[in-house]
C-alpha cells in the first residue's frame, strides 16, 4: 500500500447518530434517498434535452436540468457538512501521472486546445 493511506476526507459525524440502526429512516437515510433520486432525475433530463425537438420544450428541460444538477450538489454538501458522505484523498504521485498521461491524448483530438 502506498503512503496514502488513511487520508479520508470528512467531516465527524453527528453526536448520537447510532452505530446499528434500524429499519426506520433516519436524517441520513432520507438526505441520501433524495440525492439518489436527484441523480436519476438529471441522467432522464439528460436524455430529454438531448431529445426534445422543440426549441422552447428544450429550454425549460435545460432549466430544470441546471436546477437539479445544483440541487444534487446541495444535497452532496450537506451530507458531507453532516458527516454522512467521505471522500478518499489520492496520491500526489498518481494524480501527476493521470495527469501526463491524459495530457498526451490532446494531440489525437481535432481541435488544438488553449
């Protein structure tokens, strides 16, 4: 294992959240069935924005696409404020070689980049 490990990114959690909980939904749970939910929603507007062939049809999916995909974000930044939600710090070394790496494909692509 690299020196990487143990770098977990978060924030503590709750005072008296259980450690076994059961089946009722708590805060967590709910916050985390509606970011799912939200996920889904802007993969299907998505799709609707892609197909919508009326011009007017197409900028009120764009609105609401923009809303939900700020909705979701709110919805990930609360439950990383709450403790509910970490996140793995990488490598140095590792995100500098993805970085070379995906650098070299900018040659392939068919525009020159800035």
């Amino acid at each position: 294992m690299t020196g990487n490990q143990n770098k977990t990114i978060a924030n503590p959690k709750p005072p008296g959240e259980p450690q076994v909980k059961g089946p009722q939904m708590n805060d967590r749970d709910m916050v985390n069935d509606a970011l799912s939910t939200v996920k889904y929603l802007t993969d299907s507007l998505n799709v609707m924005a892609r197909e919508a062939s009326h011009e007017a049809l197409h900028q009120d999916i764009m609105t609401c696409l923009v809303e939900t995909h700020q909705c979701q974000r709110d919805l990930f930044n609360l439950m990383f404020q709450e403790g509910w939600y970490k996140l793995e710090a990488e490598d140095q070394q590792k995100l500098d070689q993805a970085f070379q790496q995906f650098s070299g494909y900018t040659s392939q692509l068919p525009y020159p980049m800035q």
